[in-house]
C-alpha cells in the first residue's frame, strides 16, 4: 500500500518518503513501480505522489523541495502532455532551480507491446529500470 493515511485533497501532493537531493514523483498505478525501485538503495530520494495533475499545489510542492536538486518524474503516460511537461513548465515560469528528468511513454503507436509489463520494461518505467536512473541520478550529481 503506497497511501497510509487518509487522503485529504487530490489537488495536494503527498510526501511518500523524505529524502534529498532528488525527489521522485509519480502520477497514478506506476506508483507500484516506483516503491520496488526504492528496495535496497544506499541514497534514497524524496518521493512524492501526485494524485492530479491539475490543478496542482505548487506553493505545498516548492516547500517541501527545499533540499531538492532533481525532480524525476515517472508516468505511465507520454512524456509529453502529462505529469512531466506539467512540471517543466512550472519550473520554466517559475524560474527554479531544478534539474528535470522526465520517465515515461514516447510519443509513438504504443498497441505493439501487448502487456502493462512489456510497456513499463519497453519505456524504462520498471522498477529495475527507475532504480537505475536513480542510482545513476546520485551519481552525476
């Protein structure tokens, strides 16, 4: 279970897990995914679940992205359009700070993988596959 507590608002990111230095956030079913990729990391992220993607709270969000570097979005959507361009844009309007790296669909005809776990291994949203761009995160920073 990745929700604990009672969800109050969906338009209110909720804080998974503190970390620093990069935060992970994710929008929808993909969440499964991106709690296995957390097992066994030796640096682990702030990790953040975006129940809707509009309207968002970003006041909420940019306070609790004090120690945050990189923002790693992961989205069982095309990166275009959703969670990812939701936040590139905040970050362009806003003048921040962050870093952006964006996981999810390319922009392409997706019927040819036939399974939910074709699609996430295709597109490097797999557990194996975002512990990777974590660590890898970590790494280059």
């Amino acid at each position: 279970m990745i929700h604990k507590n009672e969800i109050k608002s969906i338009t209110k990111p909720i804080i998974i897990r503190e970390g620093d230095g990069i935060a992970v956030l994710f929008h929808g079913s993909i969440g499964d995914e991106v709690m296995k990729a957390l097992e066994n990391l030796e640096k682990f992220p702030m990790v953040i679940s975006i129940p809707m993607i509009q309207p968002l709270d970003f006041d909420f969000l940019l306070e609790k992205l004090k120690n945050i570097h990189t923002l790693l979005t992961v989205e069982e959507h095309f990166v275009e359009g959703g969670l990812g361009t939701v936040m590139s844009e905040w970050i362009i309007r806003e003048k921040l700070h962050f870093r952006l790296q964006k996981l999810g669909l390319k922009n392409e005809f997706i019927h040819l993988v036939r399974d939910c776990k074709g699609i996430r291994q295709h597109y490097g949203i797999s557990s194996d596959k975002i512990k990777e761009t974590i660590q890898e995160t970590f790494r280059n920073r």
